[in-house]
C-alpha cells in the first residue's frame, strides 16, 4: 500500500481514542436526557407509589387507638398532608389529620368544611372501588380511600394530599450533580482511552517496525510475544513466517550458487577448449572435440533435469498411468548398462523371481530405476558391484538398488531427496552428478503415491527402495 493511502486510514490508537470517548459522551448525554427529560415522570410516579401505600397504611390502623401518631409518623415520612373523614347518618366529621406537606390543597377550611365537595370526594372513590387517586394541577396527587369501620357504624375517608414534583431545588442539584459527573467522566474517559489505546498499539506498531525490517530481507527479526492473545499469537506466526523464509532464502542461494557453479564448469571447458582449437594448429583433435561434445551433453542433462523436476512440482505434466510390467522395465534399463559392465568392469545384478506388474506411468518410472542404479554405480565402492532386487510379499512388489559404497550419514539422509543437495558440497564429484536425480525420483514416486525410502551406513553401503502395489485384473 502506498504511504498516501496508509494515511488515508485512522491508527488504532485514535480509532480506540475516538470510540472510548464517543462512548462516554453518549453515556453523560443519555443521563442528561435521562435527568432533563424523564425525571419528573419517574418521581411522580414514585410519588404515587409512596402515596398508596401510605393510604393503605393509615387504612389498616384507622381504628388503632394510636391513630393519631401514627398518621403524624406516616406524614412524616412520606411528605404529605393527610385527613381522614368519618361519614355517619348524613353527617361529616373530621376525626384526624397530619400536614408535613407545605403547599397542601385540602388543608384551607373551605375544603374541610365543604360537605359537598368531601361527599363528591367519597362518591368518587367508591366508584373506584374505594381507591381512588387523581392529579390535580401540575404538581400535586390527591388520594381518597374508603374505610368501613367493623366498631361503629360509619365508613371513614382517607384524604392524602403531596406534591407530584421534584422540588426545583432537588432539580438543581442534581443538575449541578450531572454537570460535575460529565466532567470528571470526560476528563477520565480522556486518560482511560489515551493509555488503553496506547497499550493495545504500540505493540502493533512495534511488530509493524520490525516487519517493516523483514521485508528488507533482515531475517534475524524476533518480534515480540507479549501482550494481549491475538498479539501473541500474530507474533509466534511471524516469528515462524521469518525462520521459514530465513530457511527458502538460505536454500534459494545454495541453489543459485550451486546451479551457477555447475554451468560454469562445462561452459569454461566448452570455451577453453574451442580457443585452443581455434588457436593452435593440431589441437583440433578428435579427443578435444569429444571434451566439448561431452561438456554440451552434460549442460543439457542438468538442464533438462531442471525442468524436468520443475515439471513434475508444478504438475503441469501429465501422468499417462497403465498396466506395465515393473521387472522387464528394470531388465532393460539394467541393459543399457551393458556397454558400462564390459568396459569399465562393473557389475550391475538384477535378482527377481517373477514378473511384478503394476499402474504406472512407464517412462516415468523407467526414470526413477535409471537415476538409482546411476547413483549406485556413482557411488558404490570398489567392488564395483550395484544389485537391483525385486521382492514380491503379500500384493506389494519391493525394488531395490544396492550398492555397497561409500554410504552416508545420517544427518544428511533425509535432506538428499531435496532439490540440489549434495552431500559433496565442494562439489568433488561435479563431474558425476546434477544433484537433481533424488529430487526427481522422490516427485516421481509421490506422484504414484508409492512408498519409498533409503538405508544407509557409512562405509558400507546404501539401499534406496520404493514399492508399488500389484496390478490385480479387474475381475480377480
Ligand atoms: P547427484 O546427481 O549429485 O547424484 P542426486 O539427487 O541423485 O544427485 O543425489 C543427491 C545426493 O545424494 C548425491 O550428491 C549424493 O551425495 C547422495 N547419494 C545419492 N545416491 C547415493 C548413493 N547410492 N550412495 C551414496 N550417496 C548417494
């Protein structure tokens, strides 16, 4: 991405910055709102709920001989003023009251001794069956509740009167209380979201640094595993990504090196010696020309074992997989070896008992057998002898290649089969091979999902083998 369009995007740290303190001042303007909007609402309704209540209190001990400080108690604590009116034979009696309530409406004598009016009163709350409750202007809640009296025969009304309203001086304070909240949440929503941000993207930031570094090539990057989970976790797999890349990188140069040193060598001698044909009479020998003839030969086999690997690991060759006969493909490669055996005295044994057919894909594996008895013969020791046997155990056919040179160690047996490994990197025996056959073996037989593998011990001796399942006809 390029440094214009980075800066197109927010850092973390002010993403977390922004959101933190957009988050605290939607939670101060919901309690503004809360307070502004909703607070006379829920007081009257608490109001209302206290007011109730206190009417059914004083209602359960109207007949209390105690009456008249409980009433004073109930008033007391619930701010309001209350009556309570006994209605006999057409008659209507004040027989108790309590005021803690300052603006009461029904305390002035023309209520009281308004008999109408407290007759209205009791008709109305009879028909709410004997409870009823009403707003009366903006600030105030009047309740009237019948009692039946069970000693005398009359039914008392209890009259309740307080404020449905906050006191504008509560108003006040909690709007003074709000104010100094949204401060003091503002000024530590600011600290909180400055170091909760800082904390989560510096080692983002860190980690950045450092794969800014990596991507110039500096492998020896470590990053970090410290912090928060997903941070470690990024981190372990970046530290992994770097070792492994580390290791291509390392790869990538021994090949380059290796495959440039292995070009080298033929085209120096194809060039040295075509200038000393060209500039000295009677060097144009028939042994010279053989010099450059075989130096082309080898360019071109370890050309075209390049691509041929690269072919197989990129799958872009076709497999042509059919019946075959295994042990007449080994005869006639170990038959091209005749010439080998005759001249130079090696012995080249293929042991089977009978024939092995097998799906594969012939030339394909006519390969793999031709690169193992090579390396055998390479490598095999003085005796010059390389046994190629054919085992058949149960449906499964087991070739072979035995050789009983200079062997190889331990360390270095798993990493042959890699692309251009030699256990020779001084590269004495450059002459010999292209350090490819083993990579295109191993690709070979993956690629016939066969079992393959090698054992080896030094100074005595090797033995790759690999194994194919037995053709079996369809109706067997
Ligand atoms: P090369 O062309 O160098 O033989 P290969 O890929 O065939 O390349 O083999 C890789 C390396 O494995 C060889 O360089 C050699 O060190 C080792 N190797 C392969 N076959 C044998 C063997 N039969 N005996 C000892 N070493 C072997």
């Amino acid at each position: 991405m390029s440094e214009a369009k980075q800066k197109k995007h927010l850092s973390i740290k002010l993403h977390i910055f922004i959101s933190m303190v957009a988050l605290c001042l939607g939670l101060v303007l919901l309690l503004w709102l809360g307070g502004a909007a909703f607070l006379k609402q829920i007081y009257g309704a608490i109001k209302m709920r206290d007011i109730e209540h206190a009417s059914n209190q004083i209602s359960y001990s109207i007949e209390n001989e105690s009456i008249t400080e409980i009433l004073e108690k109930i008033a007391d604590e619930y701010d309001l003023c209350a009556k309570i009116f006994a209605f006999e034979d057409d008659d209507v009696s004040l027989v108790g009251e309590a005021d803690f309530f300052n603006d009461c409406i029904i305390c002035d004598d023309v209520v009281i001794g308004d008999k109408d009016l407290l007759t209205q009163m009791y008709e109305d709350a009879r028909d709410h069956d004997g409870f009823h409750s009403m707003p009366v202007g903006d600030n105030n809640i009047i309740t009237t509740q019948i009692v039946h009296s069970e000693v005398n025969d009359c039914a008392y009304l209890v009259v309740l009167n307080t404020s449905s309203a906050p006191l504008s001086a509560t108003i006040r304070t909690i709007h003074s209380l709000l104010g100094l909240m949204t401060v003091v949440a503002i000024i530590i929503s600011l600290v909180a979201s400055y170091f909760l941000s800082k904390r989560i993207s510096s080692p983002i930031e860190k980690m950045d640094k450092e794969a800014k570094l990596m991507a110039k090539n500096d492998y020896e990057v470590h990053f970090e595993e410290k912090g928060p989970r997903e941070i470690v976790d990024l981190a372990i797999t970046l530290n992994k990504t770097s070792q492994e890349i580390a290791e291509v990188e390392k790869i990538r140069k021994e090949l380059i090196a290796n495959i440039s040193h292995d070009l080298r060598t033929p085209l120096t001698m194809i060039s040295g010696y075509s200038e000393v044909m060209r500039d000295i009479p009677g060097e144009n020998t028939p042994e010279n020309m053989q010099v450059i003839i075989d130096e082309t030969a080898r360019l071109t086999s370890l050309v075209n074992d390049l691509l041929n690997v690269s072919k197989l690991q990129s799958g872009t060759q076709k497999m042509d997989v059919k019946k075959m006969s295994l042990t007449k493909a080994i005869k006639d490669t170990v038959k091209r070896y005749d010439t080998l055996i005759n001249h130079n005295g090696f012995t080249i044994k293929f042991e089977s008992d009978k024939e092995a057919f097998i799906l594969g894909d012939e030339t394909r594996l006519l390969q793999v057998v031709y690169n193992l008895i090579n390396n055998a013969i390479n490598y095999t020791g003085s005796d010059k002898t390389v046994i190629v046997k054919q085992e058949i155990t149960d449906n499964v056919v087991r070739i072979s290649v035995i050789d009983s040179g200079e062997g190889i160690s331990e360390e270095d047996l798993p990493l042959i089969w890699d692309r251009y490994y030699k256990v020779d990197k001084v590269h004495k025996r450059a002459m010999v091979g292209t350090g490819i056959g083993l990579s295109i073996v191993k690709n070979i037989l993956l690629l016939h999902n066969s079992r393959f593998g090698v054992s080896s011990e030094v100074g005595k001796g090797s033995t790759f083998w690999f194994e194919f399942k037995l053709y079996q006809e369809p109706n067997q």
